[in-house]
C-alpha cells in the first residue's frame, strides 16, 4: 500500500511539473505556406487566363469567373505575385505572368471607371515591383494616364463611374482613394508630374467633402460637374447615406495613409489616424466588422472578412508611418489581430472551397455576393500576412543585432 501511494505522488508531482500544453500562436510564415499550396492548386484548375476568380457560390467549391473588364480581375493575378514573392516558386510566377498578361488593353482602352487602379496595379504593379519588367511598367504608365482622363478640374476630382452620372452627377467614391497609388507610383517613375497634382487635389477633395464630422466616410460623393459645387453624400453599397459601411471606412484609412507617405501632407496622415481609430472604436467584440456598423439587424447582420483584411493593410500602412511609438504598437496590434482571427477555422477556408477565406460580402443592397468567398479579401489577405512577415523579420534581425 505504501508502494502504491509513493508511485501515485511520484506521478502527480510530475504531472503537475509537465508544461501545460499550450495553444499554438499565430505565424504569419504558416499561413503563407498554406495560402501558397492552395493557391498553387487553384492556379492548375484554372486553364483560361483572360478570366479571373471572382466568387464563390454558396452552393459551389470553385470560383466563379469573370472577364477583363470586371473591376477585380486583377486581384488574382495579385495573389498570384504575392505567393511568388513569398515562395520564389517558378510555376507560380509563370501563372502570374500569364493571368496579368491579358489586363494590358485595360491600360490602353478608354477609360470606363476609375478601376483601372485595381486592375493594373495590383496585376501589372506587383508584377514590375518583382520583376522590373520594363514592358510592365509601359503599361503601368499608360494605365496611370488613362485614369488621369476621368480627372474633372472644375470639381478637383475623379470621376469614379461614368455611367452613373445620369444618377449621381459627378461622383467620387470612397474606393478612388485606393487608384491614387497608381498616379502617385507614374509621377516619379518617368509619368507626367501632373499625376502627382491629380492624385493630391482628388484626396483633398475627398478628404473635404466624403469624410464626416464623427470620422466615418460617405461612400459616394456627388458634386457638380460644371461649377464643382459638392451636392450630397450618398451610399451605394452601405446600409444608408448617413451609416458606416465597413469596406468603405478601409478604403479611406488604407487611401489617405498611401496619400501621406506620397506626398507628407499631414493632413492626410491625421485622417487616416482618425479613420482607423473610429472603426477599431467601433469594432464588435469578436474583432470582425459587419458589413456596415449601422444595419438594425445587427447582431444578426453579415461579416465582411474583407473590410477586415483591407483595415489590417491599411494599419500596417498607418503603423510604418507614424512616429510615436504607442500608436505605432496600435495599429501593428490591431492589424495582426485581424489576420489572426482570419486564419482561424473561423474564417480561413481550409478544404472547404478554393478560396482562402470565407465570409465576404460584396453589396448588400443588391443582394449578390452576401456571406461568400471575394478574390479582393484573399488579395488583401495575403498582402497583410506578407507584411507580416517582413516586420517579423526586421524585429527578428533587429533583436540579434542588440545582442
């Protein structure tokens, strides 16, 4: 008996000494190992390569396509560029090269919105920024200065849709603030230097008139085409004209911090601060928006993944960029709890279908991509992780060099 009870201790003394088993932390290194397999087996699925992964379906596990000229065709091949860069795997930069390819006419053709940033940049500007492809970046600039058409100086803005203005007049939404990069990336690369002018004078506009008093952002803008005069702000995609849409407040924080660091107008540094603050103010507890913060249904309202991964783009943007240390710990903590809560079974896809995160929604009010797999969430995805990755690295580097 004696025996017995001494082997009992012994193992309870152990026992209680054993490390307890701990949850695995979040590496952004493991969710691009797996963003790049499955990326890599989407890529030889897909034959066509002048149609891009657009949705998925409730009812499918395979993307749904669509042509050059829809407004995401180049987030896919910018997934693919993101996935070569972090691999180096060859047919992965093969299949990037080929779906960029057929987005060239875009740059070329007159311009039908202000998606032409999108489109190129994303494809044909991580393309060069990998490649140095001389050919890409022709087309780059060419892009930049189709863009540049839809410029109306009596209002200081982009038109964003043009076949809109029948509805809305001149109308600059809050997603422009995402194409300016593209002007900005042409007026020092060999552009015409009034791009740059451009870019300035249409996020100031934007800045003036699409920003509210309490920090969240108009999704449309109408103006005056003649006398430039600001008519109403509006919602196209939101719950209403007064409400906060998710994506639209991630467009204008990740917008306004790329118009600072292009320009170092202060102006546009504090109202990204003030952007990114209200929507982490504003953030349900679970850490992803819904799809737009006012919609009465909430808690019973969708989530959009997406918003969440272009507002941790966005405050990594922000973090690299402000000088106090605090707010720099702000918003790289708030970005990396986006992408945490992302590569959860939560939200990352896994073997469910063939994108890499589920629960996106597109537009609401016309009731079509609600709760479902969107290419520019998988884009801005693995734009974060990859960001990720290279502070983890420069902190890594860092650290050894003070020891």
């Amino acid at each position: 008996m004696t025996r017995l009870f001494f082997i009992l201790t012994m193992f309870l003394m152990v026992a209680c000494a054993s490390p307890k088993k701990q949850k695995p932390t979040f590496s952004p290194t493991e969710m691009l190992d797996l963003s790049v397999l499955k990326t890599k087996k989407t890529l030889k699925s897909l034959k066509i390569t002048d149609s891009f992964p657009r949705n998925i379906s409730k009812d499918k596990q395979d993307w749904g396509l669509v042509g050059v000229k829809d407004w995401c065709s180049g987030f896919w091949p910018g997934v693919l560029w993101h996935a070569y860069e972090y691999s180096g795997d060859a047919s992965i930069k093969k299949g990037a090269e080929e779906f960029t390819l057929p987005i060239k006419p875009i740059a070329y053709s007159p311009a039908q919105n202000h998606d032409i940033g999108f489109m190129v940049y994303c494809s044909y500007g991580n393309g060069y920024r990998l490649t140095g492809n001389q050919e890409y970046k022709d087309v780059l600039l060419s892009a930049a200065d189709t863009l540049a058409t839809l410029y109306n100086p009596a209002v200081g803005s982009i038109l964003s849709w043009p076949e809109k203005t029948d509805e809305y007049a001149h109308n600059t939404i809050i997603d422009n603030m995402m194409n300016l990069e593209l002007l900005f990336w042409a007026s020092k690369n060999g552009g015409d230097k009034k791009l740059y002018d451009i870019a300035v004078s249409h996020a100031e506009v934007t800045m003036k008139y699409l920003v509210r008093a309490d920090n969240s952002v108009y999704h449309l803008g109408e103006f005056n085409d003649i006398t430039g005069e600001f008519i109403k702000g509006h919602t196209h995609q939101g719950y209403a004209d007064e409400s906060m849409w998710a994506r639209g407040q991630t467009w204008g924080l990740y917008g306004f911090a790329i118009a600072y660091r292009e320009t170092g107008k202060e102006e546009f540094l504090n109202t990204s601060i003030k952007l990114a603050d209200h929507f982490l103010n504003r953030l349900p507890e679970d850490g992803i928006p819904y799809w737009d913060f006012d919609d009465p249904k909430i808690p019973n309202a969708p989530k959009d993944a997406s918003a969440a991964t272009v507002a941790a783009c966005g405050m990594l943007e922000l973090s690299g960029l402000v000088k106090d240390k605090v707010l720099k710990a702000k918003y790289e903590d708030a970005a990396r709890n986006f992408i945490k809560i992302l590569s959860s079974e939560n939200y990352f896809s896994g073997d469910t279908n063939q994108a890499l995160l589920l629960h996106s929604l597109g537009h609401y009010p016309n009731n079509t991509e609600i709760d479902v797999p969107i290419i520019y969430a998988d884009y801005y995805y693995m734009e974060a992780l990859s960001r990720l990755r290279k502070l983890e690295t420069v902190n890594t580097s860092d650290l050894a060099m003070k020891k």
